[in-house]
C-alpha cells in the first residue's frame, strides 16, 4: 500500500511540467488579448483601442493631476454626436488637438472649462486640473474643440487603473511587442519543438528492447536449454535400463 501511495505522488519533474503548462496558456491568452487590443486600435480612425463604447486610454502626462495622473489607464466612453452637444463645463473629455502648434493633432485628456454655441456650431475651451501648470484663469491656449474632435468622456469614478497606462504603452510600441509576444512565441515555439523530439525519442526507446530485458531473454534460453539436455539424458537413462 505504501508504495502504491508513493507512485500517485507527483514527483518535481510532473510539478514542473504543470507549471510550465499553465505559464504556456497564461501566456496564449496573453498574446491574444494583445491582438484584439493591436486590431481594436488600427480599426478605427482614433488609433487608440476601442472595445464596444469603451475607449481604453493611456495617461502620458501628469498635466490633469491629482485626478489623473501620468501613467493611469483610463476607460473612457464614447459619444453620440447628441451626447457630445450636451457636455457641459466640468465634463473631462479625451480629444484631438494641435498641442505644440506643428499642424500635427494629438489625443488629449483634459476637462472643459468653457462651451461655446454658435447656432449649430460647437466647441469648447479645456484645460488641465494641475495647477502648477495651468493657472486659474487660464485654458488651453491655441486652440478649442470641435464636436468632430472629441473621442470620449471620462468621469470620476469609472475605470482608471495606475501604472497600467504605461505598461500598455510599452506593449504598443515595437520594443514592447518584441519583448512580449515575437520572443516569447519563439521560445514557445523551440519549447514545443524540443518536447516533441523527446517524446518521439522516448516511444522509440520503449520499442526497443532494453540491455536488462536481453540479459533475461538470454537467461530464460540458457536455463531452457539445460532443462532440455537433462530431459534428454534422463528419457535415454530410461531407455538402456529397459
């Protein structure tokens, strides 16, 4: 019975082999939530991932702290164009805007402070919740929003992850998804491979018969042998006595 119980304990190379399983599938479901995330960004005009009315958003700035700060990943909401008429001061929206002034518009988080209507004709002022880099009376300078350029809104409250802003960004840049998914699939991949080659290897061996099996194969003929010699000699024993 004891050792019956000691053969169904699993040993530390099974242990490894079920820890290197689970890390193996953690890491597909990894690679696959990085491709829906890659397509969910290239199939729409923002270029920022878009999952259902979810905009999952990286924080690069710390220009909207203490509320938001640099790094957060935020999941803001998109808007209909009705929704995006009805904003109102205080509202934080993510938008299109030519920050530096180069002709080149970037993606921007920060809250209104001014609406402005003009028959059907919409914008608004922004500016950013830090006040050591936007004093009081003072908004975005150069430019306000159009209804077109707004992305979506956010709220205190809704999703807002710290740190993972910046982990998400590195896993969108080339760097990123070197490290984190072609590598690791490589080495998934050569892993594989290399196990295959052994259990290949180890069922051949298994068909051969092994130096101990020969020696006992060899054994049993020799003692056969014998037996049929001194059967020999025993039947002819029998036959000069009668």
């Amino acid at each position: 019975m004891e050792n019956a119980s000691q053969t169904k304990k699993p040993n530390a190379k099974n242990i490894v082999k079920i820890v290197l399983n689970v890390i193996l599938w953690l890491f597909l479901i990894f690679a696959f939530l990085m491709m829906v995330f890659a397509f969910a960004s290239i199939s729409n005009d923002y270029g920022v991932p878009i999952l259902g009315d979810k905009v999952i958003l990286n924080v690069v700035s710390d220009s909207m702290k203490p509320t938001i700060k640099k790094g957060d990943m935020l999941a803001g909401t998109t808007l209909s164009l009705d929704q995006k008429k009805a904003l109102e001061e205080g509202a934080i929206i993510t938008f299109f805007a030519d920050i530096n002034g180069d002709g080149i518009k970037e993606i921007n988080t920060h809250r209104i402070v001014k609406k402005i209507v003009d028959g059907e004709d919409y914008s608004f002022r922004t500016k950013g919740d830090n006040a050591n880099m936007y004093p009081v009376n003072v908004d975005d300078d150069g430019y306000s929003i159009k209804l077109d350029d707004i992305i979506c809104t956010w709220k205190e409250g809704d999703t807002q992850i710290h740190g993972m802003g910046s982990f998400l960004s590195f896993m969108q840049s080339r760097t990123g998804f070197l490290c984190l998914v072609v590598i690791p699939l490589i080495l998934f991949f050569l892993y594989e491979v290399v196990r295959f080659f052994l259990t290949l290897s180890k069922a051949r061996g298994k068909k051969e018969i092994s130096a101990e099996e020969k020696d006992e194969i060899r054994r049993q003929a020799i003692e056969e042998y014998k037996r049929s010699l001194a059967e020999s000699a025993e039947e002819k024993k029998d036959d000069e006595q009668a």
